[in-house]
C-alpha cells in the first residue's frame, strides 16, 4: 500500500530535526518507484521526501545519494550551473531502507514547446548539459554507478538490438539500418562521460528562462554523452535543438566527436526497441501493440525518408522514463 501524505510527513519530520510540518502536498509527478510527498513547514519552506517502495529502488536511492553528495559540490563551487536534490536527512523505515528528505528546488518543470533558437532558455539547457558531461568520471566512480567505456556500451546496444530482433516484432528493413549503425566503428569512437541517463523534461526545472535544477540522478553513469541529448534533438522544435547543441558544443572544453548527433539519433530510435523489451519481460501487451505500431512507423518513415533520416514531429518517440530501467 502507498504511505499516505502524513506518513510521509512524519518521515519527514523525523529526518530534519526541527522541521515543524504545517501542510502536506502529493507532488505534480509522483513516481513509481518511490512514495513521494511535498512537505510545507510552519516558515513556508518546501521540503521532499521520498520512500522506496520496494528493495531494488532503496538500493537505487542508496548510490544515488553517494552521487547526490558529490553533484552538490559541484553545484556549490558554480560547475555546475543548476541545483540537485542533495538529502538533508534521512529517516529509517520499518521494513529496512531509509528514506530521504531534501529542500525542493525552486522551478517548473521544463516545457520544451517554449523552446526557441538564439540565447534564453535553449542555451541553457545545453549549457547544463554539457556541465554534467565535463564532470570528473570520478563522481560517478566513487557512488559504486555503473561505468562503461566506448566498446562495451556499443556491446550493450547491439545486445538489446538482437533481443529485440529474438521478438519477431521488429521490421527487418528497420533491424538491418541499426546493424548497419552498430557495425560502423567510426560511430563508436567516443569518450565515455558522465551523463544523467534519463533526462526528459519533468526531469530538468526551469526559472527565470534558465535551468533551476536537474532531478532523479539514479540512472546516472558514464558512458556515451550522446544519450542525454537524444530527447532533446527529437522533442525540441529543430531550430532550438540547433541552438542547443550549439550552446553545448562551446560549453564542452574538448569535443571532438564528429558522429554525437548520429549516435544521439540512433540512441532515439533504439529507445523503442526498449519500450517493446519493456512490454514483452513485463508481460504487457498493450505495451507490446505500441511499441509495434511505432517501430512499423518508424520503418516506413525511414525507407520513405528522401534522406533516410527518422527525425521529425509526425515520428513517434518511445515514453522514456517507462524504459529507462532498460537503458
């Protein structure tokens, strides 16, 4: 069963000593994998706590809160332009596990049609974007998160490819574009970064036509930059994700990765081939039927496409946060 508000709350209280609970609020976007409340104390200060809601998401919680500790430095000194939820608390729970509190971060969550070219809100975003990826790999290293150098990550993608394929559901048309991708060793030459791994936009929070802060940093490790920024070229009105990249190419102090946006792309397709793994080791078929009428989508998008590109607002885009875990 969810804990209720008030349970939450009184976690809350029980993780920041002194903290006086006047008002308990469900966030705009409760996950799934946590129980999440809004706690407003007595000086109108905005707190959040999170419980896990089974095992494996209060082993998550745990690295992430070791990453947490390590961004929030960053956030300190200026690196990094935006805040992160670092925990302020903790309170343990009955069944083991702990929850965590930390202030919310002032923001709305960002609405990429407001997305324009030129300076603003654009630029920075990829600004923000590019400071996570020129963080020290250490950050990542010393939280116990996953790290991956270029090949290996090459191996995972061409792993979930021919799991998809083992499905039957995936054209062949469109199978043979990705092994061609897959096979072509030049894409693959990259330096591994840090990168969030599940940025979308109820992730980033804007104020004041800027980033305020980044949320759910669970999936963070270091592998290919180009992950974070697939969304962003997909969803972003295409004269924004030109300024975007734009923003994020100069904030990068050595970039020299001449196939990013072509792996970005890829990495925005491979993205259903998960929504389908995603409904088939769930047993959900109507995931399964959506993952199935957009990949066949895809497909004829790509073979009618005069440049062979799948980008555009008619293609359809896999949920991301529903396929994160299988990244």
């Amino acid at each position: 069963m969810p804990r209720s508000p008030l349970a939450l709350a009184a976690l809350a209280t029980v993780a920041v000593p002194g903290l006086d609970a006047y008002d308990v609020r469900r966030p705009a976007h409760p996950g799934t994998d946590f129980d999440i409340a809004v706690v407003v104390d007595a000086a109108r200060r905005r707190w959040v706590v999170r419980a896990p809601v089974h095992p494996a998401a209060g082993a998550a919680l745990e690295a992430e809160v070791e990453l947490l500790a390590g961004l929030d430095a960053f956030c300190t000194d200026g690196t990094l332009p935006f805040a992160v939820p670092a925990p302020v608390g903790f309170a343990h729970l009955p069944e083991g596990g702990r929850a965590a509190v930390h202030e919310e971060i002032p923001g709305r969550a960002l609405d990429v049609a407001e997305l324009e070219p030129g300076p603003g809100l654009g630029a920075s975003l990829g600004r923000a974007i590019a400071a996570v990826h020129e963080l020290p790999t250490s950050v990542v290293e010393n939280a116990g998160l996953p790290v991956y150098d270029a090949g290996a990550y090459r191996a995972r993608r061409q792993a979930e490819v021919d799991e998809a394929a083992a499905t039957g559901k995936v054209p062949p048309t469109l199978l043979r574009r990705w092994e061609e991708r897959l096979e072509d060793v030049a894409l693959w030459r990259f330096v591994p970064t840090v990168v969030h791994g599940d940025l979308t936009n109820e992730r980033i929070l804007v104020r004041d036509g800027a980033v305020s802060g980044i949320l759910h940093w669970g999936d963070a490790s270091v592998a290919d930059p180009a992950d974070d920024l697939s969304w962003l070229l997909v969803a972003a009105p295409p004269d924004a994700a030109d300024s975007i990249m734009e923003a994020y190419q100069l904030r990068r102090t050595e970039l020299i990765d001449p196939h990013l946006t072509d792996r970005a792309l890829l990495a925005g397709e491979l993205a259903l081939a998960r929504w389908l793994l995603y409904g088939v080791r769930s047993g959900n078929a109507d995931v399964v039927a959506d993952a199935v009428a957009m990949l066949e989508d895809l497909d004829e998008h790509t073979r009618t496409s005069p440049t062979g590109e799948a980008w555009g607002s008619d293609v359809p885009t896999a949920p991301v946060a529903a396929v994160s875990s299988y990244a």
